[in-house]
C-alpha cells in the first residue's frame, strides 16, 4: 500500500509552527483533521488548539511531503518519525510508533518504583484491615481476626471445646 507523510501549516508564512503526519488514505485524513479543529477533542490537542487560536481550519494547508510504497502502517510510522526527529516547528505532541515497550523501558524505573509503592500501600492496608477486625470466637472470646489461630490454642478456648465434645457424648447416653 501507499504511505503518505504530510505536513499542515498556516497559510500566513510568518507562522513557522507545523503539524506532520502519516496516513494511507490523505483525504480521508484530511477531513478527519478538518472535524477534529471543528470540535473539541482530548487527541492531538497540540493540533488543533493551535489551529483554532490562529483563525480556524480555512487558515491552513495541507501539503504532502512523501508518497511511499510500504508493507505495514508500522513502517510508516517509523518514516514518519525520522521526519518529525529533524524538525524544529513541530506541534506534533507524540512520537508515532512509540509502542507499548518502547514506553515500558523508557519508564522501567519509575514504573517499577511505582509499582512497588502501590503494593506496599495494598500490604499495610490489608494488613491494617486484617488487624482490626474483630471477631467473636464460639467460646465467647473477642479477639482480633489475625490472632484466631493462636487463640484456637489457648486453655479456654480448649475447656470450652472439650466441654461441649463431653457433653455431646453424655447427650448420646
Ligand atoms: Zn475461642
């Protein structure tokens, strides 16, 4: 298929910003970019706030800059970024083709640091919960939830057992 880069400017030349992008199908492109300034959205916000401080979409132009021959949308992706790498008036707010991983090792550290706080948060909260839940044993006890297996071993928590084990079997008499 057939890959476009392209670039989006202002018809005034004394305004140097510029948008560059990729696509296989231009026109279609073309309108999307066209709605997007025309309404508000959270993507490419860089764009069309741009756009829409500097008259209105009627106020630029598009132009395409590489018409190319590819396998993927990938390998466009990575042309394009070799466009934007070596362009100074960019408006673009992402590098194309950064994928999950590329992210994930950019960021290892602060996501590992991050990762460990949140655990650490989970553990003391949970632990805290555990902690503080009070339970009422059969024997009558008031304890804490995570002390029930040592109560279990307790001298009146077993009276209390054997008692009622002696009473069953005097009930069978
Ligand atoms: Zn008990």
């Amino acid at each position: 298929m057939f890959g476009y880069i392209y670039k989006i400017y202002c018809k005034n030349p004394e305004i140097k910003e510029h948008y560059i992008g990729s696509t296989i199908n231009y026109k279609r492109r073309m309108r999307q970019h066209k709605y997007s300034s025309n309404h508000i959205f959270n993507n490419q916000t860089n764009l069309y706030d741009f756009i829409r401080n500097n008259g209105s979409i009627n106020n630029f132009q598009s132009e395409i800059l590489l018409k190319v021959m590819v396998n993927e949308k990938k390998d466009l992706y990575e042309i394009e970024k070799q466009f934007i790498k070596n362009d100074n008036n960019l408006l673009n707010k992402y590098i194309p083709n950064r994928n999950q991983k590329e992210y994930y090792f950019d960021n290892y550290d602060i996501l590992k640091e991050k990762r460990k706080m949140k655990y650490k948060k989970n553990r003391d909260e949970i632990l805290h919960k555990k902690s503080s839940i009070m339970v009422t044993c059969e024997c009558g006890s008031i304890l804490t939830k995570n002390h029930i297996h040592r109560h279990y071993k307790t001298i009146k928590h077993c009276k209390y057992i054997n008692n009622i084990n002696s009473q069953q079997v005097q009930s069978l008499d």
